[in-house]
C-alpha cells in the first residue's frame, strides 16, 4: 500500500475537486492508488465539484446570524434559484452565519473554519455539497458588525427561512439604554437600510472619488447654463446636499414617515430609549450584486443535445 502523503491527497483535490476528507478517505479504500482513488470518487459523486465550478452562481440565500453585540452576514451562491428552497442547502447557509460571528466576518477565516459534525472544514462542506446537490455552490462573501455596550440589529427581506433570504442587513446601535427598545429601532433602521440603500454613514464617509465625479458633473451641468464660476460653485454646492440625501444615511429621509431625516428619527429613538444612541455601522448584502449573469440561448441549447 503506497503512503498516502499530503503531496497525494493534494494531487487528487486538484483532479477532482472533492473536500480533502474525501480524498483522505478515497485513498485508503484505493490503498494509495491515485487512479482507483479517483474512480472511487467518481462513483460516490464527489468528483463532479471540479466540472460544475466554472458555472455561473449569482442565485441562493443571503444568512443572517445575531449573538449579543455581534452579527454577521453571508452569501451562499447557487446556480438556480431552486436549489434556495432546498433544505440542505439552507442548513449549510444558517449554519455558516453561525460560523462567521466565530471568524469576525472574514471569510478566508470561515472557509478554514470546522463545519460541526462532518470532519470538514466550512469550504469542504461546501465542495461537499456540490456533490450531492449537482450544482456550482460558492461561498462568496461574509462580514461583521459588533458594538461594545449596544445592540446589533438585523432585518431580512422576504424571508424563505429564519435568518434566510435575499437582501439581508445589519446595523449596529450604541447606547446604554433599555436594549429591547433599542433592539426595535435598530430593526427598523436596518428596514430602512434594505429600502433606502444609503453608502455612507456620515457625510464625511462619503467616498471621495464618487464625490469628485458628483460634483464633476453638477459643475458641467451648471456651466451649461452660461452663468458666472461664483454662481457656479453654489449651484454646485446645493445640489450635493441634493446627493447627500441620497446616498448619506443621516440624511436621508426616514422611510417610516416619509417627512423627516434618519438623523432626527435617532434622536427620537433616544429620548425613547433613555440613553444617547449612536448608529456606528451598517452593512447590506443584496444577493448576486454585482455578479454578471449568463444570458443564455433556450433554443440554441435545444438545438445543440439535438445534434443540429
């Protein structure tokens, strides 16, 4: 029976694709033989994870998970939207939030991480459940949020499942007051964050290459109108207030009313709940942005198992 090295069970991940307990496994039914280890996989299914990697996943679930003043946010990719609804694949999703408070939201971090009762290693579970599912699944991002004396609040758009869903949202709140009132703004902050989608905090988080091309353009707008440079500048100026209430969370327009700022609706907040209160991040994961999905030809996929 060859040894079966490090160097060896590598070489069959790289074949195959499978999770490294499986290929562990593999070579000691194959006695070491690296071909007959790979037939031993093929056979099981484990060996299909390397062909369906290359497969477009912009579908599957956003996971939420909250534990005291942490919180943390995942996305789990899949090809199709059916295998959302799928229970195995739901139960990978739950329990890699659960996995990401533990790695801080860093997902280099929650991909080594031991997925519990498996022997597997969180990105191994997933290599896994490729397998058995026949689908591309990838673990594509993860973050965290916690506040030192405070709440992390969490809300989850349509949900398919507890903590399951789409659009999926934390926001963190500091303060020292009652936390289950303070726990019940912060839900409705994190609904205005899913609706509203604001991309800074404060004014002064805005980033500054958006800012310079905004204020690029509102100069050429305004310049089109043939007015003076020192006109100019205050046209400017006034329409970047105009951006900031787009793009800036205290100022925007609070989603509940409809009338006044985020900024006011903390203030009020505070006087409920007793203590200051201070929103101090949010973060918003909306499910495939930014994933460019194929546009596929029905019928020339017909056409092509037809032979034509």
């Amino acid at each position: 029976m060859a040894e079966i090295t490090a160097a060896l069970v590598k070489e069959l991940r790289e074949k195959t694709g499978a999770g490294m307990m499986d290929c562990k496994k593999a070579l000691g039914e194959a006695g070491g033989d690296l071909e007959a280890a790979v037939d031993w996989l093929r056979k099981k299914g484990l060996a299909a994870a390397a062909k369906k990697a290359g497969r477009v996943a912009a579908e599957g679930l956003v996971g939420v998970a909250v534990e005291g003043n942490r919180g943390a946010l995942v996305e789990v990719n899949s090809e199709t939207d059916f295998v959302s609804r799928n229970d195995k694949f739901q139960g990978l999703v739950s329990t890699l939030a659960g996995l990401a408070l533990k790695a801080d939201g860093k997902v280099e971090a929650l991909a080594a991480s031991a997925y519990p009762g498996t022997g597997r290693t969180a990105a191994e579970e997933v290599t896994h459940l490729v397998a058995t599912i026949g689908e591309n699944i990838s673990l594509r991002r993860s973050t965290a949020l916690s506040v030192s004396n405070g709440v992390v609040a969490a809300y989850v758009h349509s949900p398919v499942a507890p903590g399951l869903g789409k659009i999926g949202v934390l926001v963190a709140l500091e303060s020292t007051g009652d936390k289950a009132k303070l726990e019940a703004f912060g839900k409705q902050v994190a609904m205005h964050v899913a609706a509203a989608r604001p991309d800074a905090l404060h004014v002064a988080d805005v980033d500054v290459t958006a800012l310079d091309r905004e204020r690029s353009v509102l100069a050429d707008q305004a310049r089109a109108s043939g007015k003076p440079e020192a006109i100019i500048e205050k046209m400017v100026e006034g329409r970047l207030r105009k951006y900031y209430e787009e793009v800036v969370l205290h100022e925007q327009v609070w989603v509940l009313d409809g009338e006044s700022k985020v900024r006011q609706a903390i203030e009020d907040a505070a006087k409920s709940v007793g203590a200051p209160v201070t929103v101090t991040g949010f973060v918003r994961f909306v499910l495939g942005e930014g994933i460019e999905k194929e546009q596929g030809d029905f019928a020339a996929e017909v056409a092509a198992t037809l032979g034509r």
